[in-house]
C-alpha cells in the first residue's frame, strides 16, 4: 500500500539555491535601509551642526555690536597731551563704553576684546569690568565675567577706519592708539582652525557717536 504524501499531492518545497538568493536580496534591502537611516541622521546632525554656528555667530555679532557702538570718547592725558581711551591693533581692542543697566549692571565699563588660550585652543574672548575711570587701561585677565565669543579660532585681525591726528583724510589703519578721538568704524576678520566651521563674514561695527558727537 502507498503512503499518501503529508503536503500533498504536487506541492514542492524551497530548494537550497532559491533560499540563498532569497536571503541575499533580504540582506541587500536590509543594507539600503539601514544606509537610509544612516544618512538621514548625519544629514540631521549636519544641519543641526549648521543651526548651533549659526546661532554662535548670530550672539558673537551682536554682543559684538553692543559693546563696541557703546565705545565712550573717555578722555586720558598722556603727560601734557590729551588723548582718547581707546587702545587698539591688530590683535586686541581696549575701550570704555557706557552700558544700560539691562541684562547687568549699567554704567561705564573697561572693555577689552582679544584671543585667549583655552583648554580647546584658541578663542575670542570678550571681558569687562565697572571701572569709575582710576584705571586707564585695558589689562582685564581677572574680570569676573569674561565671554566666550567664539572658539577654535586660528587668525584673527582688527582694523580701523577714521582720521588720524595728521592726516586729513579717514583710512583703514591696523591700529588705532595715542588718538585725540575715536575711529569711525572697526573692522574685525576671523578664521577658525576647522575648515569645515561656519565661515564668520568681516564684522564692520560702526561707533554709535560721529564727529560731531565728540
């Protein structure tokens, strides 16, 4: 007598050469998906990465704009000759701004703008303190509050726009010190040692008092 087959009659199984192919194609869909998810989410990072410098360089601009538009002409005298108490080259700026008293305390303030070594390299750093004009200068390395405006900096450079003493027309100077008034505007370049960091654009700051204001 016959045995009667168990999946019945005309029905074939997967054979060994079907299952390979048909694990290969699972491992191919598999590896797409998750190169898929892979790439959106270093897209993600990417343009949260983007959003993060750009919001850093939004506040460093205007943080920026505030203090130095701010800038003072305090007068100092240098032996008999009178000069401005505004002290800057290439590598650093030394003022005195009035602040409003919002978000901190208002009045006037010694404010000096430089690179600064930290622990993650180079960086921006912007300090001041209340100063009720016994000082007459810019040395602020124990200000309470310093300001971290950008970091991993590489090269950075201050220039100057405005008349000088002896001249008769305004020009781009690399410094400006021992004046008898304040520059006209203040330029500020900067570039990071990552490559791949946002790009800072040239910082052009106007000071807030003209000529006839001084």
């Amino acid at each position: 007598m016959k045995r009667p087959d168990r999946f019945g009659a005309g029905q074939s199984g997967m054979t060994l050469v079907e299952l390979v192919v048909a694990l290969a194609l699972l491992g191919l869909i598999v590896g797409a998906l998750a190169a898929a998810i892979g790439a959106g989410v270093n897209a993600n990072a990417s343009v949260d990465a983007r959003a993060q410098g750009d919001e850093t360089l939004r506040v460093a601009h205007t943080t920026l704009r505030r203090y130095v538009g701010q800038a003072w002409p305090v007068k100092w005298r240098a032996g008999a000759r009178e000069q401005i108490g505004f002290v800057g080259d290439a590598q650093s700026l030394g003022f005195t701004a009035i602040m409003p008293p919002w978000p901190g305390s208002g009045g006037f303030y010694r404010v000096r703008v430089a690179l600064e070594e930290r622990a993650g390299g180079m960086a921006l750093v912007l300090r001041r303190a209340l100063t009720a004009g016994e000082r007459r200068d810019y040395d602020l390395a124990d200000a309470a509050d310093p300001t971290v405006l950008a970091e991993g900096v590489a090269a950075l450079r201050f220039s100057y726009f405005g008349r000088d003493d002896g001249a008769r027309e305004s020009a781009w100077r690399a410094d400006w010190r021992g004046q008898r008034h304040l520059p006209k505007l203040v330029r500020l370049d900067l570039q990071f040692r990552d490559p791949a960091a946002p790009a800072w654009p040239a910082l052009v700051i106007a000071l807030k008092l003209d000529e006839d204001q001084r």
